[in-house]
C-alpha cells in the first residue's frame, strides 16, 4: 500500500477544523424539527397579528365610509335647502313689493297734515341688478324702518284711544243725535256737533275721562261751557251749564263734578249738549262709549 505525500497530508491537517465546523453547524434532526416549530409559531403569531390589523383597518374603512355618506347626505340636504330657499328669495321680491301699500293703508287714517313731496334724486341700480340675498336683506331694512314708523304711530293711537272719553257725563235720554238734524228754530237741516242729553236743571254734571280743564266761558250759544283736553288732541266740551265748578288750568278726573246742568245759551229747554272733539274735529260721543 502507498502512503500519502506528505503535501496531501499537510493539506488534509488544514483542512480538518474548518470541517469539523461546518459538521458542527448543522443541527441534527430534532434540532432543526424544533427551529422549524418555533419558526413557524413566530410565523403564525405574526399572520394573527397582521390578521388583527387588517380586521381593525378595515373597520376604519367602514367607519370613514359610513361618516363620508353620511357627510354627503348632509351636503345633499343643505343643497336642497338652499335651492328652495333661492326658489323662495325670487318669490320675496313681489311680496315685499305690497308692503309698501300696506303700510300706507295702515298710516293714512293717522297722519297729521300732508306735507309737500321731499326731493329725491341720485343714482341708482335696477332691482334686477342684486344678488337674492342683497335684494332680501335691502327690503328687510327698508321693512324695519317701516315698522318702527308703525310703532310709533301704534303707540301715539294707543294713547290717543286712552285720551278718548268713554263715558257719558251723565246718564239720560239723548233728545238729539250728533250730525244732521233740523233745526228746533227754523225746521231747516242742519249739524249738530254734539248730543244733547236730557235733564232738568241742576243734574250734576261728570267729566267723561281725565284731563285739565282748557277754557271756562259764559257767553254764546253755549251758555255756561267747560271745555277738558284729555290729551292726545281729544277734547271734551259741555255746554248750556246753570253752574261750573272747575276753573281753567285745574286737573279734573274721570267722574269728577265740573258743574249742573241748566238752560242757558242757546237752547230750548234744560238739558247737556256734550261734544268730543279729536284734532280739533267733532266726532259722535256714543261711537266712544265703552260697551
């Protein structure tokens, strides 16, 4: 038998712990089978966890989805909304167009005196020119101005109303009526300004609402008259008195004694004549009375 060279043995000498490591790394069989198991335990731990994620994004998905419709349910309610409510800004225009009339049926029994027409000029833009919601909010101001003028007159006729004497001086037989009459002198037509109430001489004689005492006068057809302003331009008169008791200036109220009846003046027979004037105007005393 040969015996090995001597380089042979030399390389074999060398090469003898590099594979005694490689034997060495090589696990044996139930090594590996145990790596291999808990390989794929970490695997599987990792696929659940991976699962897990998976599951809870795509419960963010469905959530995100559910608020996106319900966000586009909303955004479709706001536009329909909105389109009925341009629908409605076109109609506004020719409704808030009567007002003006309206307010002008409701302020002409009030006013006062009529005035000559204010100058008015400058530029200006056809409606057509604005925008919905410029037209709208232009007529809601131009309506609130319109309302604070009603108010005040609202309340200027509220006093006026409360000024209004709502009872009679004294209660009797009205021998005649306010407006056209004929005359008890000449038989002809003509109007009485007031009502004259039945009484004999020295009926007492009661201030229909509060006031002050305007004017005491003793002559004329009147006879003996007391004239109350109540305030508001509503004045009170009684005429044809045997007897006054208040004097001019002095503060009278409702159902105070201000005199007795009589005969004198210009009259038939003892009774009142009692007139109600408003600006200056007469007006039938029994319309006022308070049912």
């Amino acid at each position: 038998m040969r015996r090995p060279d001597r380089p042979f043995l030399a390389a074999l000498l060398l090469a003898a712990p590099l594979c005694h490591s490689v034997l060495a790394a090589d696990p044996p069989p139930e090594k590996r089978l145990e790596l291999l198991e808990r390989t794929v335990g970490e695997e599987r731990e990792r696929l659940q966890r991976l699962s897990r994620e998976s599951e809870f994004q795509a419960h963010e998905l469905e959530t995100l989805r559910n608020r996106a419709i319900a966000v586009a349910a909303s955004l479709q309610a706001t536009e329909d909304s909105l389109t009925a409510l341009e629908r409605r800004l076109v109609e506004l225009p020719d409704e808030m167009t009567t007002w003006a009339s309206l307010h002008a049926a409701l302020l002409s029994p009030l006013a006062r005196d009529r005035r000559a027409p204010l100058g008015v000029g400058g530029p200006s833009r056809p409606i057509g020119d604005l925008e919905p919601i410029d037209l709208l909010l232009a007529y809601v101001h131009d309506e609130s101005q319109r309302l604070r003028a009603l108010g005040r007159v609202t309340r200027e006729a509220g006093g006026i109303l409360a000024a209004l004497p709502s009872r009679l001086p004294l209660s009797s037989a009205v021998n005649s009526g306010f407006g056209l009459r004929r005359s008890p002198w000449t038989g002809e037509p003509e109007f009485h300004a007031g009502i004259d109430l039945a009484a004999t001489t020295g009926t007492l004689v009661k201030a229909a609402a509060s006031g002050v005492v305007r004017s005491v006068d003793r002559a004329g057809s009147y006879g003996n008259v007391v004239t109350l302003d109540h305030g508001r331009g509503v004045e009170s008169r009684y005429g044809h008195l045997a007897s006054i008791d208040v004097i001019p200036g002095q503060r009278v109220e409702l159902d105070q004694r201000i005199g007795l009846t009589g005969n004198t003046g210009r009259s038939t027979a003892p009774h009142l004549h009692y007139e109600v004037l408003v600006a200056g105007k007469p007006v039938d005393p029994r319309q006022l009375i308070a049912r």
